[in-house]
C-alpha cells in the first residue's frame, strides 16, 4: 500500500506543558483513512510520529494502528513529517 495524501492539523500543546506539535490523517491508495497520528516533540528537541492509540485497562496505552511491514511503517512517518514540516515552515 502507498500513503496518497496526508492531512496536518498544528496542534501545538507547548504552551500548556504538552508534546503534541500536530495531528494527521493519513490515506493509503484512495481506499483507506486513518486518523488521529500525533506529531509530537521528543526529549532531545526532534519530532516524532505516534500513531492512533487507546486507553487500556491499567492505564496504559495501545496502538490501534500497526503497519506490518517496515516500508509501509517508513512510509507513513516520512510523509507525514514531510507534510508537518512543509505546514509549518
């Protein structure tokens, strides 16, 4: 499958503490939406993907998303940081 279009939406929580830089939908071949991926800001200053995920017994959190193959999962995070960083430049 092929990412064919991916949405931004700035979403910057930094001023209320928060990580989150943006949200993304992303879609695969004209076929398949996904939404709820999150850009969001690592500890050494970078920025990351997180995919759309829930709250589980325990208070802990699961992917509901998962590529199973490493060039869909490479794929997804390319565009969709190529996307955030060509939006907020």
């Amino acid at each position: 499958m092929k990412v064919t279009r991916v949405v931004i939406y700035p979403f910057d929580t930094s001023s209320l503490g928060g990580q989150v830089k943006a949200m993304a939908d992303v879609e695969l071949e004209k076929e398949l939406l996904i939404k709820g991926f999150k850009v969001v800001t690592s500890r050494k200053g970078g920025v990351f993907v997180s995919y759309p995920s829930k709250k589980v017994q325990g208070g802990r959190y699961v992917d509901v998303v998962i590529p199973l193959s490493k060039e869909l999962k490479d794929q997804i995070r390319e565009e969709i940081l190529m996307a955030y960083r060509e939006r907020v430049e």
